[in-house]
C-alpha cells in the first residue's frame, strides 16, 4: 500500500511537465508552437484543478485528472472563460480533449499497477 501511496505522488508530480501526446488537426498550422501552447495548457489546468479542491490529497492523481477532464471539456465546450489558455490551440482544441481523455482512461486502467511491489 506504501508503495502505491508513493509510486502515485510521484506520477502527481511528473504529469505536469509531461502533458499526453497530442494529435494535431490537419488544419493546425503551427504544430510546433501549438505543441508549446498545450504544455502550458495541460500544467494550467493541472495547478488549476489542485486549487479548485484544495482537500484532494497529492496522491488522489485519479481524482485529480477527471476534475482536470471535466475541466478541459469545460473549457472546450466554452462553459467556462478559457482566459486565453486555448488561443495558442485554435484548430486543436478537440484533439487537447481527446488527449485528456485518454490520459484518464490511461490512468484509470493501470491504477492498480501503482500497487504493486514491482512498480
């Protein structure tokens, strides 16, 4: 159990600095600053969702990136004021969804891995 308590707030804190691959439309121009723009979106968002629940414990990485996911949607969804966050992603905005998306599934389906001694 120890092993997975530190395995996970090691993962917490290496996800800001590796944001998950993203895909770039066919009409994205600029992949280069584009792929510079959602870095920086993905650890935003990241530092945002550890303030907007400051009782999630460092370790809860599960909870942390669907609250970081329904913010991303948020976000591209215009439910929220993005702050100019996206601008730097104009034709890549869904794929930056599609790419939380599937760091959470990522996350959800190795979880236990975390667990374990051979971690």
């Amino acid at each position: 159990m120890l092993c997975g308590y530190y395995a996970l707030g090691k993962l917490w804190d290496a996800l800001p600095v590796q944001p998950p691959p993203l895909t770039h439309s066919a009409r994205c121009a600029g992949q280069q600053r584009c792929a510079k723009a959602w870095g920086a979106l993905w650890k935003t968002v990241l530092d945002t969702a550890s303030q907007v629940i400051p009782g999630l414990q460092r370790e809860d990485v599960l909870g942390k990136v669907m609250l970081v996911e329904s913010m991303m949607k948020a976000l591209v969804e215009r439910e929220i004021p993005s702050q100019g966050w996206l601008d730097g992603l104009p034709h890549c905005r869904e794929n930056a969804m599609i790419a939380t998306t599937m760091k959470v599934r990522e996350i959800k389906d190795t979880l236990t891995d975390y667990f374990s001694d051979d971690f």
